[in-house]
C-alpha cells in the first residue's frame, strides 16, 4: 500500500509524538473538569483511540454519526444525525475529536446541535486541518497538523475503504483515484 | 468524469472482494437491422435485464414527471441546449443507477456512450444496408417500398440528431464499438450467437467487479449531476431564483441556508487591469460574501478552462486586495461533504 503514496507526510513516530503533545495540553487545559471526548464515525476512531490512551486526566467517550441525506428534491449536500449519543453532555467539556477539518460546514452543525444541549463547554480537536479550505470560523481549539490540500490517506483516513490501516500519513498518488 | 456522456469513471474500478459483478452490454442500431430482437433474444439467453428506450423513458416520467419520449417520436428530443444537457443527465441517471443493480443489455438510449469507459462493458453496434433495412421495415409495418425508404432516412436522420443534441456525439465511430455486425443475410441467432461469443471472449461477466464503494460514488455523482440539471431548469422557471447564474450557486446557497451562515450574492466588484485611460478592463465579482467569516467564495465547476481562469483571477485579487479574504470552492468539495457520511443503507437502494 506504501508504494501508492506519493509522499510519506508523517511517519508513524512524528504522529504519536505530535498526539502525545496535543493531549498534554488537552490534558493541562481539563485539569480538573468533566472531560468528554466526542468522536465522529468512522474517520476519527484511530485518532481517538491514540489520544485517549495519551491523556493523563479522565475522560469519557462518546461517539457520534452523521449521514448526509436528500429526502425528496432536497439538494445534496446536508446532513443529519443517523447516531446520537448515547451520554448526557449538559454541563460537561466537550471536545468534538474529528479526524480532519476542512470546509467546517458539517462541524458547524454539530456544534449549533450540540451547543442546545447546554455543555459547560465545546471545542474541536482535529487531527488534520485543511484550513485553507476553510470557509466558516470554527473553535479548532487544538490540531495536530495542518495539511495542504491534497488527498491524503493513512492512520484512519482512507480512499475506497483502503488505506486506513497505514500508520503513516500521505498523499496518495493521483492515478489512483483518477484511473478510468 | 462519470456519468455521462464525457467518458472516464471519476474514481477507479477496482476488483475487490465484497463488491459486484457488473456486466453491461449496450446495442446502438440502425433502424430496421433487427437490433431490437437480438437484443431480446440475448437478454433471454444470459438473463441480462433488458432496458429499452420506452422503459427509460417510463421510468423518466414516473420519477421526474418529465416526459419526454426516447422512441419513435425522438422528435420530440429537446433542441435547447439546456434542456437536451438534461435529457442527457436524465438518461444517464437511470441508466447508471440500473447498471449498479443488474446485468444489463441498453438498447440504444446513448448507452455506448454513458459507459463507454465501464472496463466492464461491451459494446454492439447492429447495421445492414439501406434497402436491407427498408425491406425489414416493409415487412414490420406494411408500408410500400419507397415509403419505407423515406422512414429509414428520416429515422436514421432523428437518431442522429438525438445522439448529437443530448451526448454531442455522432454515431458513426466505428472505434466506439467492440463488435460490429451487419445483419444482410445473417439471422438473429446467429447474430445472438457472435455477440456470445465476444461476451465470453472479453469477459465482462467475469471481471466487471466493482467495489461497494465506488457503486456508492456512481450513484452519488449521478444525484449530483442530475440535481443541478434540475435546478437549472427551476432556475430558468422561477424569477426569485434568477440572481443566480447556475445551478452550483442555488445549491451553495441553499446549503448555507441550512447551515444557518449568513450570506450575500456577488456584493462586491474588484477591478482588477486598467486600460492607459483609467477604464477598467476587467473586474472580479466574487459569487458570494459571508459576513460571519468575512470571507469571499467563488465557485468552480469541473470544466478545467475555467478552473484555470478563476484561478488566475484569485491570484490577481490576491495580488491588488491583500486584505481581502476569498476561497475557491470546488465541486469536488460538494461531493466529499455528502460522499463522506453517506451511509451503508444507501448502497443496495433501489429504482
């Protein structure tokens, strides 16, 4: 799966490295507070995982899935909830852990869903950020790498259900995803 | 990209377990060269689905309540450029959804060029000479011979037209089809038996594997294509949708809406290049403002001349207004929002 990747961004070692920092400062910053990491499906559960077990503070896990949907003539392009959570967030921190960031379209609309069930507080953790495609303001409060834009691949992210498994983070070659 | 008309699959075909086999067979034909049985006769030896001009067009009606017809009367196939872009999109929909089901046999209905670069497809193209036809014609309807001669000219007239209008392609590139046959003198089994036999030579049955998801893409490009087909006509019907120059706008706005961001339609123009007089030569009107972000969006089709050009002008922007914030959203972008948490359920969604 290596030899698909046109360039290797981050190895395996610079991203457990640049996990453990981010949940040092996650861990620095909910010193004390009622932490509840909220992940949504599928794309940010490798990322997770990792960040959970480098936390030095409790937190609680939950997990969120959205689908987009086009009832009727509606256009594309807008989503709903397919899974909701399955915990009680008012009065906690949330930090929504997502595997990347680019248009925040879709994490605006979780926020605003989640910002009416009173938390004591809500974030975003991303693990990429393509904040050049970025076109509305979002709270990414922590990120661990910002990313050109380029069709990446690896630790979680993957193209046609491949890839996902690579510890690594690259760019995948484009006759891969251009090939008629 | 997919879906249409314009050849390649926007992401590769891959053999890989837990996909589909997916065979497709599409038959253009001259009117009067028996195209039409030998498709019937094949599809009752493989049990390949057959899908004619009239069940598209049926199926057109019932989902769009848009009628038009694919047969007889291809007259009646639109000639405004925008309408016959639709009437493309229309057919291409439910061909493409139906090619994700089954194995198919297209009769005519631009099948040769909806999935002409499907690795998985074969296709047939049925001729026979004028008179040949004629005779074949004189026989099906009982018209006088030289009244079957003008039907043949003017069929053969119509089905060019419909081809050139909605796929703006001629028919008549030999390169386009696997397996050529004309049919003086051949009869419709042994017609039926060649075609067998290039069907088991390429093997399309065997190797037309396609992944879960990239049957889940198709059909998501499809809605994509289709949806902006639509609202172009809605566009055009509806004077309060008229600010907008296309399809891609009313969807972005229409999306923000339902995100709840703010927004304003080309607000602002930037000059960009005088002229030695002091006149602008050319300006930039970016298609939207986002007060929220202070942000500029402009939108791009996937057509790369304009990509290119809309790039040059951002950059130009960026060059004369640094303090001016704008984003080019792509149509990519559209599709990786909606592909990205669209669920399992879909795949497997029927007509």
């Amino acid at each position: 799966m290596i030899e698909d990747l046109e360039k290797v961004l981050f190895t395996q070692s610079e991203i457990h490295q640049r996990i453990s920092e981010v949940a040092e400062e996650i861990s620095k910053d909910y010193e004390g507070r009622d932490l509840i990491l909220v992940a949504v499906l599928k794309g940010a559960v490798f990322f997770l995982t990792h960040l959970a077990q480098s936390l030095r503070i409790p937190a609680r896990i939950d997990f969120l899935g959205i689908e987009s949907f086009s009832p009727g003539k509606a256009l594309p392009g807008v989503v709903r909830i397919s899974k909701d959570l399955d915990l009680a967030i008012q009065g906690l921190d949330v930090l929504i852990v997502e595997d990347i960031v680019d248009t925040g379209l879709t994490l605006r609309y979780l926020l605003n869903v989640l910002r009416e069930r009173q938390p004591r507080s809500l974030a975003i953790c991303t693990f990429l950020d393509k904040a050049n495609r970025r076109l509305v303001e979002l709270p990414v409060r922590y990120r661990c790498f910002e990313i050109p834009d380029r069709f990446v691949v690896g630790f979680g992210m993957d193209y046609d259900q491949r890839y996902r498994t690579l510890p690594c983070l690259g760019i995948l070659k484009k006759e891969i995803y251009q090939k008629s | 990209m997919l879906c249409g008309f314009a050849g390649a699959l926007p992401y590769g075909i891959h053999e890989i377990g837990g996909g589909r086999k997916l065979a497709i067979i599409t038959i253009s034909y001259q009117p009067g060269s028996q195209g039409e049985s030998i498709g019937q006769e094949l599809a009752g030896h493989l049990g390949y689905a057959l899908i004619t001009p009239d069940r598209v067009s049926e199926i057109i009606r019932e989902r769009y309540q848009i009628d038009y017809s694919l047969r007889g009367e291809i007259d009646q196939t639109p000639r405004e450029k925008e309408s016959a872009k639709l009437f493309a999109s229309l057919i291409s929909a439910v061909l493409t959804d139906m090619a994700v089901l089954n194995h198919l046999i297209v009769l005519e209905c631009g099948g040769q060029f909806i999935f002409r670069s499907f690795p998985n497809a074969l296709h047939v193209r049925i001729i026979a000479p004028r008179e040949t036809r004629a005779h074949n014609i004189m026989q099906e309807i009982g018209s006088p011979p030289e009244q079957a001669l003008k039907t043949i000219d003017e069929l053969d007239r119509r089905h060019e037209r419909f081809l050139r209008t909605s796929f703006r392609q001629p028919v008549n590139m030999p390169e386009r089809y696997d397996l050529s046959i004309n049919t003086k003198g051949l009869h419709v089994d042994a017609a039926v038996e060649l075609i067998l036999s290039a069907v088991r030579l390429k093997k399309i049955d065997a190797y037309g594997m396609v992944s879960s998801e990239t049957v889940e893409r198709l059909k998501l490009h499809n809605q994509i294509r289709l949806q902006r087909a639509l609202t172009n006509l809605s566009l055009k019907s509806t004077p309060s949708l008229s600010q907008f120059a296309n399809a891609s706008e009313l969807v972005f706005a229409r999306l923000l809406d339902f995100y709840g961001i703010r927004w304003e339609y080309e607000p602002r123009t930037f000059p960009l290049r005088y002229d030695e007089k002091g006149n602008i030569i050319e300006a930039f009107s970016p298609d939207f403002y986002l007060p929220d972000s202070d942000l500029y969006v402009e939108l791009t089709t996937m057509k790369q001349s304009l990509v290119t050009k809309k790039n040059r002008k951002v950059r130009l922007l960026h060059e004369i207004y640094p303090e001016i914030k704008i984003r080019l959203l792509y149509q990519k972008d559209f599709e990786d929002l909606i592909f990205k948490y669209k669920g399992p359920k879909a795949v497997g969604e029927s007509l």
